[in-house]
C-alpha cells in the first residue's frame, strides 16, 4: 500500500542543506544518536513487557544493537544498517509510527527552525532531536525492515519493510522480499548514505560518534561491524608441503635401499659430521604455513561500565557533562555534580551521580511546590527500573533535581509497587537531600564565581526551602544571601556577625519589585544607613512570605524598618532622642493637631519621628497592621 508524506521529508532536506554551509558535520550526526535511542527505545519495550508475558522474550536471546557499513563491490549503493532485536513493528505500527508520528514530532521543530536564523538551527536540530526523520540528513532512501514478536494476537508475523526517500512525499510498506531475515522480532534500518556523507561508512567516525553520544543513553550493547585481518594456517599450502614431503621421503627411501651401505660408510660418516649443522637446520620444523584471511567480527563499542559505575578519579567533567545531556536530554550544562557510593541503612548498596540542573525547567516555579519530575532515574544492576518514585522521595524544594542511583541488591523484577514500600526507597530522600545541601555548600565555601552562579537559579529555592522544609530549614536560610544597603551577597550570619553593638533586631526593608537601589534610597532606610545599620534589603517574591516565617533568627527579631517598634539599641542615642522627640511634640502640637483633622480618614496617627535625615515626612505601617507589599496585595485582589 501507498501512503503520503505531505512535505515533511522535502522540508527537512532544506533544513539539512542549508545548514551545510557550515556546521554540517556535527548536526548530521546526531542521526546515529536517534537512531540509537529508537532501538534503545525497542529494546526496553521488549523487555518490559516480557515481564508479563514471558514467551515474547525469555531471556535466552541477545537483546542488542549492531551497526555495519556496507557497499557494493563496484563501490556503489554505500550504506549503513542499525539493527536491533527489540519489539520490531507490524505493517501497521510501520505506517502510524514512522509514517505520521514523524509529522507531529517535527512540525514544531520546523516550525522553530523556520523562526530562527540559519546558524541557530544547528542547534536546534541537536536540542530538539528529529527522531526517525533525522534519517534523512544522510541519506536519501531509507529502508526499514522490521518483525514483531509473535503473540496470541498476531500469532503469525511477517517481516515487512518500510520504504522512503528524501525528495519523494510518500513512502510504500510491502512484505520484506528476503523473507525473515530478522528473527524472532526486531528492526532492521537501511540507510543509502548521500553522496557527502559517505564519511559514516568509517567505523572511526561511527565509533567516535557512538563514544560521544550514546554510550550513557543505552545500557545494551551496540556492535559495530569490523573486519579485521588475521593468519590463519594455510590448509592448503600445508597439504602441499605434507604432499612434497612424503614424496622426497618416498624417494631417498628408494635412493637409500640403491645404495650400497659397506662401502660407501668410512666417506659418509666424515661428509656427515661436515653437514650435521645443515642437515639439523633442514629438519627443524618447517616455518608454519599461514595466510592472511579477513575476518568478520563484531566490536562492542559502548563496553565501558556505565559512568555513575566508573570510579570519579577516572572520569572528566565533559564525561559528566555529556553523559547529563544524553541521559535527560537537558542541553543546558548542569552547574554542578555530585557523585558518590554508599550503603544505604537497610543494606542496599548503590552509586548515584546527582546534578544542578542549568536551568529550571519552565513548569517549575508556576507551582514549585506542586511540580512533579520524573528525573531521578532508579537503575538496579545497572538496568533502568522506573523513575516515578513517588510523592515523598524528595523534599518539594528540591523536586527539580536529576539524579540517577543504581542499587546492587533490590530484586530486578521489583515493582513499582513494592519499591515503594522498600526501606531503600524511603532512605532515598536523606540521601539526596543530603548531598544537594553537602554540594551546595561545597560550593559555597570553596568557589565564589561559581556559588554567585548557582545563587542566580537556586537563590530563591533556598528561601522557599527554608519556608517548606522545617527539618532542613537552618542549613537552607544559611546558603541565602540577601542585598543589603551597605553590601551584595550577605548572608544572615554576615549580617549578624556586623550587626552594631546593642542591635537586638534584624532590619529589612521589603518591597516586591523594587530594585534594591530604590530601597535603600527609601526614607526609612536613610537613617539607620547614617548611623551605620546594615538593613536587608528585600525585594524577591519569597523574602517577605520566609521573614514571616522565621519571625527571628538565631533568637534575634526581625524588624519591618517601615513599621513601628523599631529599637536601635544604643542606649544614649536613644534616650537623646527620646527627650528630642517629647521636646518637638511639644512644639509641634498645633501642627499635629492640625494635620491628624485633616487626614483622620486616612491615617490612624501623625506622630514625630526620630528616623528622617532627609525626608519631610512618610507613611508608615502600623505594627500590627499590614505591610505596604501586602496592602499592595490586597487592593490589586479587590479592584
Ligand atoms: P520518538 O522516538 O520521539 O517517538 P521517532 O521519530 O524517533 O520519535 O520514532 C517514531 C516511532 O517509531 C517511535 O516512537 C517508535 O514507536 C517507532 N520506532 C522507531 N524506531 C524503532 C525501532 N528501531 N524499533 C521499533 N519501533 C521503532
Ligand atoms: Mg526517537
């Protein structure tokens, strides 16, 4: 049957030359890396529904990827095949999955492409994927032969092939013409390279490509065909010589028995002596017979043990870095990483690497506390097991975070069920919380530049950490730091180390919004500033809702600077002030009189204050009453 591609296949070769100009090279390859992800894909299909049903795959048959380049003897019809003995696709799945999928699952991609300047595009094809599409940037016909496995429902399968070019809009599907070439189940895909991409037919170039982006993205093998030379015993050459020999033998025998022995002996025996060395060489055994013969082989290209297996000592940080892309397919670098082994308290044993994503992802601050990831992935002898981990394995401040911990001793067959009810899983949350707050103030102490990075994306997670998570709550407020009018990056035991004598409270000014130059030039920050007072300056959506929450920190109070009960603490000013004040109401009681008539409906006093330098006047908050921000709040609800 006959089916149409409306335009995909035309469009994506656009996109494929006109990123030639350049970069083609690396955004080209990125074929491989999908075209393995798609057999990783059916691999794990496979394996996971054997788990119930055991005769679609029990256990015996290989479950691999292979690669091999071929050509034909003339040197035409170049080509690369990637195979796998996964869970294959009926003429059906061929159609559906190859034949629409592809649409939707690139539309955006173009549509992205499209909006973008050639040089971003490059990109965009590497961030993004193409999937079974990204074919096409090497090749211009593709063949897909593929079997499912035999079930109840489809108890007799055929090896169907899918056929497609690059310039045509419409593929065909007909039974495979071999037969079953395939097995059991399994996808075979055909690529007939381009004429500029003959360069994957070098094993070099496919296993450099192999090594750079797939080697952490699949945990079954992948195979590259090789040929290889070896010297082999030359059968021939050897009957030969076995021939030659037993016909000399057949001769002197004949030669010998001629001759007549008595006489000639006296002369022989001393030629002999003479010869021996010649005669020993003659028969030391013949230098063996061999030939050079190609040999087929297969070489596992992904044979190193997967990197959170890998001893730290040996692995670089772009080993980390790439391995973080391929794995979560996340291509903003992570900040940061930690990697470590342990035993858990009920005996499990695991490694784990955990990251600092660069970036949040775009659904995490609508409801942080609401967010759901599937990123700490559970491998068990190194085998992906699931990574819905349920509600509670990590505290919600820190649902954000991309991990992955393989356990030595939970059985392979867990469920999801009874995982989460092991001990492990539930001694998964200290761990990790652990080793983010471990890593985070690693950092902290030891790299300046780096810990200003990470207050850029995670400043807010500490505040909102402190607010959420009680237990956790003090190593949390420690890693935030806050603006101040007298410095950046203060920290509350900064702050509290430079508080003056006598400061029982702990200033802050908050404003949702503002700048902090705004705020440190309000009124009510001028005089504490002249009388040298550090004041927070707050101005992050979080900062009023922790100060709230925290009410004090090491038993000292926070005190709103625009609100009243502000207590300077140095005694002898204060009681001048004090006595300045009493003198002023005195002195201005008309005016205050006056201007309380005036205002009595919007103002509930008017007072003298001691904390203007430069400003006439300024409406303060109650001190019970609501904060400016808040009020703010309020009236934007009530309009
Ligand atoms: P994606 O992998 O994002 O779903 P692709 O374009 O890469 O998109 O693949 C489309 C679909 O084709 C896959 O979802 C899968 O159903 C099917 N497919 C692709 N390659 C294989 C394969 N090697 N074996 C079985 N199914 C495959
Ligand atoms: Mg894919």
């Amino acid at each position: 049957f006959l089916f149409s591609v409306p335009t995909v296949a035309k469009r994506l070769t656009i996109v494929s030359t006109h990123t030639s100009t350049q970069c083609c090279g690396p955004n080209r390859d990125i074929f491989l890396r999908e075209l393995i992800s798609n057999a990783n894909d059916a691999l794990e299909k496979l394996r996971l529904t054997a788990l119930t049903d055991k005769s679609i795959w029990d256990g015996t048959e290989p479950l691999n990827i292979s690669i091999k380049a071929v050509k034909d003897e003339d040197g035409k019809n170049a080509r690369l095949v990637i195979s796998d003995t996964g869970i294959g696709m009926s003429a059906e799945e061929l159609s559906t999955n190859l034949g629409t999928l592809a649409k939707s699952g690139t539309s955006d991609f173009l549509a992205q492409a499209e909006s973008s300047d050639s040089t971003g595009t490059g990109n965009l094809i590497g961030a993004f994927g193409l999937g079974f599409y990204s074919s096409f940037l090497v090749a211009d016909r593709v063949y897909v032969a593929s079997i499912p496995p035999k079930t109840a429902r489809n108890p007799n399968p055929v090896q169907n092939v899918f056929s497609s070019n690059a310039d045509d809009s419409a593929f065909e599907i007909f039974p495979d013409p071999r037969g079953n070439t395939l097995g059991s189940h399994g996808t075979e895909i055909t690529l007939y390279l381009k004429e500029d991409s003959l360069e994957y037919l070098e094993n070099d170039k496919v296993t450099a490509l192999v090594n750079k982006h797939s080697s952490y993205s699949t945990a079954f093998p992948i195979y590259l065909f090789t040929q290889t030379t070896e010297e082999v015993p030359d059968e021939e050459a050897i009957a030969e010589a076995a021939a030659k020999a037993a016909a000399a033998a057949a001769s002197s025998s004949a030669e010998a028995a001629k001759s007549t022995p008595s006489e000639e002996k006296d002369s022989d025996e001393a030629i002999v002596e003479e010869e021996k060395p010649e005669t020993e060489e003659k028969k030391e055994p013949e230098p063996p017979k061999t030939k050079t013969i190609v040999v087929d082989d297969w070489a596992q290209l992904n044979a190193l043990p997967p990197l959170w297996q890998r001893d730290p000592k040996n692995a670089t940080d772009e080993d980390y870095e790439l391995f973080y892309t391929a794995f979560w397919k996340d291509y903003t670098k992570p900040l940061s990483w930690t990697h470590f082994s342990g035993d858990s308290e009920s005996g499990t044993s695991f490694k784990a690497i955990i990251y600092l994503p660069g970036k949040f992802d775009d659904e995490y601050w609508k409801q942080p506390l609401a967010y759901k990831s599937e990123d700490v992935k559970l491998m068990v002898k190194r085998v992906f097991i699931t990574s819905d981990l349920g509600e509670d394995v990590l505290p919600k401040w820190a649902s954000w975070v991309k991990a992955v911990i393989d356990a030595e001793d939970l059985p392979l067959n867990v469920s999801r069920e009874t995982l989460q009810s092991t001990r492990f899983l539930r001694q998964l949350k200290s761990i990790i919380t652990k080793r983010i707050l471990q890593l985070f103030n690693r950092i902290a102490e030891d790299d300046e530049e780096k810990f200003k990075k990470i207050l850029e994306v995670y400043g807010s997670i500490f505040k909102l950490g402190a607010v959420e998570d009680f237990k956790n709550r003090d190593k949390l407020i420690n890693l935030a730091r806050f603006s101040t009018n007298q410095r950046n990056y203060t920290s509350l035991d900064q702050y509290l180390e430079n508080k003056k004598q006598g400061q029982k409270q702990i200033f802050y000014l908050s404003e949702m919004g503002k700048s902090t130059e705004d705020l440190a030039q309000s009124v009510f920050v001028e005089k504490l500033h002249a009388r040298g007072y550090e004041v927070l300056l707050l101005n992050e959506p979080l900062d009023e809702i922790l100060v709230q929450n925290l009410r004090q920190y090491k038993n000292i109070p926070f005190q709103d600077v625009a609100k009243a009960g502000l207590k300077f603490g140095d005694e002898d000013v204060e009681k001048e002030e004090k006595e300045e004040k009493e003198e002023q109401t005195e002195r201005y009681a008309p005016l205050l009189k006056y201007l309380k008539e005036h205002s009595k409906d919007v103002v509930r006093d008017v007072v003298i204050s001691n904390r203007l330098v430069a400003s006439p006047c300024a409406v303060v908050a109650d001190s019970h009453g609501y904060t400016g921000n808040i009020q703010r709040m309020m009236s934007a609800q009530t309009k």
